[in-house]
C-alpha cells in the first residue's frame, strides 16, 4: 500500500515530526509512505531525508496570512497547473491514499478526487481563519473518506463536524517515549554547557520562532518572575529554543528588542537561541515547560507531549486542544492566552512549591 502525504510547508514543523515518526512504524505493516514537500527554501526535505524518509518536491503554493496581492495572484494562478500535477503524481506512482496535512490547502484532496483515491484530510490545528475553514470543511467533508483532527476539541471549533460518526477520528501526535525521557547525565551536560548551576531553576520552551507561539507573552511573564526571583535570592533562568524561518526573522527581532527593553537582572537570564542538541537532551536540562501559544493556532504542539514525556510540569495557555494532554493541577497549569500576569503567577506557583513541582513532574 503506498500512502502519498503532502504537506505544504518547507520548514520542519510538527506535520514533518509526524512523518517521519510514523513512515517506519507504518513500514513495518506494509504501508509505504511518500512525503511530497514544496520545491522551495526550506530545512524539511534534507531533515526528512536524512532520517530516512522517503521524500519528494514539487512546485505547491499556498495560502498566506499577507496583505501582498502578488503573493495571492501567484496562488490562484497556479493552483490548476498543481492540481494537474499532482494528479498525474499520484496517477504514475500508483499511490493508493493520499494524505493531506493541514485544512487550507485544498490541492492535493482535488488532485486525488480526480485521480480517484481515497482522501484522509487532517485538522492539524485552529488557525484557519473562520470563512476559509467554513468552505474548506464543506470540501472536506465532502471528499474525504476521514477526516482526522488533532484532539476533540479542535474538532468542535471547526464547522461541519457534527454528524461524521466514525469518519472522524481525533489523534494525537506521536513521541517517542523511549527516547523522551528525563536523564540526569544530559541535565547536567546542557546546563554545563548553558552554564546553569544545578541549583537553577530553568523555564522554558522549544517552538519554532512564529508568531503563533506567543513568545512575547512568555518574554513577559519571564520578566515578572525575574522580579520575584531577584527578591527572593533564587536563581532562575529563561530560554526560548527555537528555529528561526526567514520569513519571521522580523518576528525574532521583535522579540530580541522585548528581551532587551524589559531589562532583566542579568544579561543571561533570558536567552533566545538555537537548538545545539537534541530536543530531547535539552527538554532534560528544564525544571518548567512553557507554552504560550496565541488563540487561533495551535491543534496539540508535539513539544508539550515530548515535555510531558521526559516528565516536566507545563505551564501552557488554555488553547487548541492542549487541555486534553495537560491536566490542570495535575501535570501542568493552564492559563489563559496572552495573559502573561496569570502565566507568570503559575510560574511563581512552581517555584514556591517543590512538592506540587515533583508531584507534577511525576504524574501519570
């Protein structure tokens, strides 16, 4: 069984993370999995093929949160030849389901329904706006022999999805629990490098540098807890580990400018950088994950199942679908989005309390 699974987005993000989590697991059952990328600037294809997925590229467009009319043009006017494209891909390479990753872009469910091939179609989060999500769910329900969602709640913020019975299946994103799990020697290797006493607290988060993410409020909330932490003669340190995409450097710099303005008590006490090891070595070195996604983007971020992997109480804005994997007073704390006072409240919350951080740390 061959299985092609378009996504339409270059840099490596948590449908790539999927991919290429399940290709060999689905190998193993006879199922072949073809991932089909856009032929653009990008680290997902050699991240993909690199770990041995088998991955391909071609020209696919997309629709863009841009006020650029050029941009738009170019979408609209190239949206036929793609789907003539990609219906003669899936047609020579005898591809039994197509997969489409994400709702906006309709393409390759089109390409499919032409070339007569099932069509599974997944809601990977809430960030398409409401009046393109009301025609593209009417399109999926339509074409899709399963429509997949990234938790129930997402499922519920979207139209059209009463009713499905058993052509909707809610999922949640794949980890490997052998591999994401708390290890002492990596927590103390990072915070050697990162030059953190084993004494130290660490907050932070891991997410790409987009907007969705929400890192100012985390910056925010940091600086609030900084106070605190100067105060009380604790020693508390902020991170944000995250890649940046060339399209949001803009929103890196906004962020950079915040960190620097805000003034915190040392000038290592809130650091934005790249990851230098692997997720899961990092996620060790952390006392407390943060996410501080926006409303109207996440589904269930990867990075808070991989935390909650490696045992580490979350402190998470209420969105998406994120409640469902973090219970509140239990192996997290949900605040509202944007609100970075309560954010940093639950933070102190932490601090203060040793026996609710290890009784989250240990919850299952």
């Amino acid at each position: 069984m061959k299985v092609l699974s378009i996504i339409h987005y270059a840099f490596f993000g948590g449908p790539h993370n999927r991919n290429t989590l399940l290709s060999p697991a689905l190998k193993n059952i006879g199922v072949n999995t073809i991932v089909l990328l856009p032929d653009e600037e990008g680290n997902a294809f050699e991240i993909m093929r690199s770990k041995g997925v088998n991955v391909s590229r071609m020209s696919l467009h997309r629709l863009r949160s841009t006020f650029s009319l050029k941009v738009h043009i170019n979408f609209f006017l190239s949206f036929l030849k793609e789907v003539q494209n990609l219906k003669k891909y899936i047609i020579h390479n005898q591809i039994d389901v197509v997969l489409i990753n994400g709702l906006a872009n309709p393409h390759g469910a089109i390409a499919a329904k032409l070339a007569g091939v099932p069509i599974v179609w997944q809601i990977l989060d809430t960030r398409t706006p409401k009046v393109l999500s009301f025609f593209m769910m009417l399109l999926a329900r339509s074409f899709s022999s399963v429509i997949m969602s990234t938790g129930v709640k997402v499922a519920r913020m979207h139209p059209f999805t009463n009713g499905l019975n058993e052509k909707l299946v809610s999922f949640y994103p794949p980890v490997d629990t052998n591999k994401f799990v708390f290890d002492k020697a990596n927590r103390k290797k990072i915070r050697k490098e990162l030059n953190i006493p084993e004494d130290g607290f660490i907050i932070a988060t891991v997410g790409n540098l987009n907007a969705q993410k929400g890192h100012e409020f985390f910056i925010q909330a940091a600086k609030i807890v900084d106070n605190f932490a100067q105060k009380n003669n604790i020693k508390v340190y902020f991170f944000i580990f995250g890649t940046t995409i060339p399209t949001h450097e803009a929103y890196l710099n906004q962020l950079e400018f915040l960190r620097k303005d805000l003034k915190f008590s040392d000038s290592d006490s809130f650091r934005i950088m790249s990851p230098q090891s692997e997720i899961q070595e990092i996620l060790s070195s952390f006392d407390i994950f943060i996410q501080a996604s926006v409303p109207n983007s996440e589904g269930i971020p990867t990075a808070i199942l991989e935390a909650i992997s490696c045992g580490l109480p979350i402190v998470s804005s209420d969105v998406g679908s994120i409640s469902e994997v973090v219970e509140n007073n239990n192996n997290g704390i949900l605040v509202n989005s944007m609100d970075f006072s309560s954010m940093a409240e639950a933070i102190i919350t932490l601090i203060n309390d040793p026996e609710k951080l290890e009784s989250m740390a240990n919850y299952s």
